[in-house]
C-alpha cells in the first residue's frame, strides 16, 4: 500500500531496512565521524572531575533540545532555576528542568543495566513529561505542519502494533549485528521518531535515546555529544530527510546527514571542551596570583560545575564553612569573576566568565 501522510503509517518496516543502506560513500563519512567522536571520548578522560562538563553541558543541551518543540527559556531564568531549586518558575524553563532530569536518569540506568529497554524509554518520557500516559492507546495522532495547516505525517496506531516496534527498535539496539554503530544510530533515531510512540516528548526523548545509545554502545564515557544545536541549525533539511526515508526510501541521505551531525557535534564540543578548560586554567592561575588567602584547586573547579554558585554548595562540598564561604564568593565578586544577585530569599553568584562563554564565545580574563 503506498504510503499516505493521512492514514497510519501501520506498515513502517522494522530494522534493519531490506534496502542497501552502507553504501561507499556512507562507510567513509562514518570513518571521519568515528574519528571526531574518539577525540571527544579521549578527551573527556582528560578531565579530573567530569561533572565540570556534565552540568553546564547537559544544561545547553536541555536548552537547545527544547528549544526544537519552542519550549524556549533565557540561559539565565534555567541557571538561576537550577541554583536555586526554585519551585515557582515559569513553565517552560520547568520543561527544560524536566529534560535534565531525564537525561540523568537515563544516563544511570544505562550505566547500571548495560542495556537500553523499552521500559527505561518509557520512564525517560514519564520523567520528561510527568504524567502515566504511556505508548499511545488512542487513534487521532497525525504531525501537521503548523505554517499550512497540513497533514505531513500520521504514525501508527494501536499500542499493541507501537509496542511491537518498539520491541524492534531494542532488540536491534542491543544485538550486535555488524552494523557500524554511527550508521545504527541514524537507523534508531529515524525509526523512533517514526514510531512516535507517546502522545508527547517524543521529539526530547528521541534526542535522549541519541546519546544514551553512543554511552550504551561505548562510544562515549559520559552524555555529553549533544545534536540538538546542529537539528535547529539544520531543521528544514532534517525534517525534509526524515520524510524522504519514509516516502521514498532515502537511506543514504539520511544517514550521511546524521553522521555529518555527530561529526560537526563532536568537533564543536571538543572545541568547547578546551575553552572550558582553558578558561579553568586561567581563573585558577587568577585566584592563585590575586587572592592566595582563598585559593584552592576545589574551590575554583566548584564554580565550574554550573553557572550559578551559592552558599551552600561550599559548605555542602566541605570547602569551608559557612560564614566563610559568604566571604570567599563576596572576594569573588570584588575581583570581577563573580557577579552576586539575590533570588527569592538567597544570593546566588554567577561565574561571569563561564557564561560569557556559552553565550558569547570564551573571554579572556584580565
């Protein structure tokens, strides 16, 4: 039957595709992909406290990946949020929370199980989107193009057919069958966002499963390759490619497109891991020289774990005690790496360079 955006895809293929799908130029794009990724993991090794990448990383990938369903929230307001365990934000950057939560836990349960199931992709979209809905049970679902008001695509329909797709998906996700493992992922993330399994979040656990995969798979230590910047970058080709595999088969193109994004991905995020490094280097080189009284290694790694620092992220890391750290930050914001602003009932304290960085490009320290 062929295929029509108006009626339920209910004889989407499973994996693998029946069509040649390595082909030669698909096998030397993943050589150079490959290649950028292993930097990345290498260079991840390098790092003597992987949280320094996780937070502020996952924390711009959260943002970016929502950003993609126009959940949009200011670096600021999920920064501020995140410090602060603000209980009263508005409900995008809660959304944007949410997307963190999720990704960590996929990340430990991974780890954990040394498998991806269907159950772990299940809680990754309740911890996303915190409601039971679950695999959709109810007919009615269909992705219109929101400028025109047309159908584009209507996924399948009854949850014992999604659930035996998803069924696919795993065990082609957990069986070792030959296939470089770059050239699975696109297979995986087309398939998934082609299933469209739950009646929201697919999109952001889709993006999740993405990197959780290269964890699984053992292509990365740590969740910190994410695509999401590279889909905005790219939208219109990646929506245009997402459709052209399902009406005509083009395997090739889209496989070359999302080996092209882990590439240009890990070649940014390296890029980006260096100036964090960088930029850690000098500020320990500029506490130590400005003010030996308060310097420590720990110290200064602290206010690299996320933006925004406070209080109690000293004490709580036994660097000092309380009315001892007020004054370590107060010095901090004297000094120009910090600027101090009051949120709720509490002063937080921005690392001012740090930002700088995610929003502009590395600074230089004076």
């Amino acid at each position: 039957m062929p295929f029509s955006p108006n009626k339920p895809y209910n004889d989407l293929p499973k994996l693998p595709p029946s069509v040649v799908f390595e082909t030669a130029k698909v096998l030397k794009k993943a050589v150079s992909a490959n290649k950028a990724l292993a930097e990345l993991k290498g260079m991840t090794r390098l790092i003597p406290h992987p949280t320094l990448l996780l937070n502020t990383l996952t924390l711009e990938e959260a943002r970016d990946s929502s950003e993609i369903e126009n959940i949009v929230t200011t670096r600021d307001k999920l920064y501020r949020a995140l410090a602060s365990n603000l209980k009263s934000v508005d409900p995008a950057t809660k959304e944007v929370l949410r997307y963190r939560e999720a990704l960590w836990y996929g990340f430990d349960v991974v780890k954990k199980r040394k498998l991806i199931t269907t159950n772990i992709i299940l809680d990754i979209q309740k911890t996303l989107i915190h409601n039971n809905a679950g695999v959709r049970k109810l007919p009615g679902t269909q992705l219109v193009n929101d400028a025109a008001g047309k159908v584009r695509y209507t996924p399948p329909e009854g949850e014992k057919l999604i659930r035996d797709l998803l069924s696919n998906v795993e065990k082609f996700l957990n069986t070792e069958n030959g296939i470089d493992p770059l050239v699975r992922l696109a297979l995986l993330h087309y398939q998934f966002e082609a299933i469209h399994p739950f009646y929201d979040g697919n999109g952001r656990t889709g993006r999740i499963l993405n990197v959780l995969y290269l964890v699984h798979a053992g292509l990365l230590d740590l969740p910190i390759l994410y695509m999401s910047r590279y889909i905005i970058q790219h939208r219109n080709a990646y929506y245009k490619l997402l459709r052209s595999v399902t009406t005509d088969e083009t395997w090739e193109e889209w496989i070359l497109f999302m080996l092209d994004a882990v590439e240009q991905t890990s070649l940014d995020t390296i890029e980006k891991v260096n100036k964090i490094r960088g930029l850690l280097d000098a500020t320990i080189e500029k506490v130590k020289k400005e003010l030996p009284s308060i310097y420590t290694k720990e110290l200064v790694e602290l206010l690299f774990e996320q933006p925004y620092c406070k209080v109690n992220f000293l004490v709580d890391a036994e660097i000092v005690e309380r009315k001892t750290a007020a004054k370590y930050l107060d010095l901090l914001v004297e000094n120009g790496l910090l600027k101090k602003q009051a949120v709720g009932k509490e002063s937080v304290y921005l690392n001012v360079p740090l930002y700088s960085l995610f929003s502009k490009g590395a600074p230089k320290l004076k």
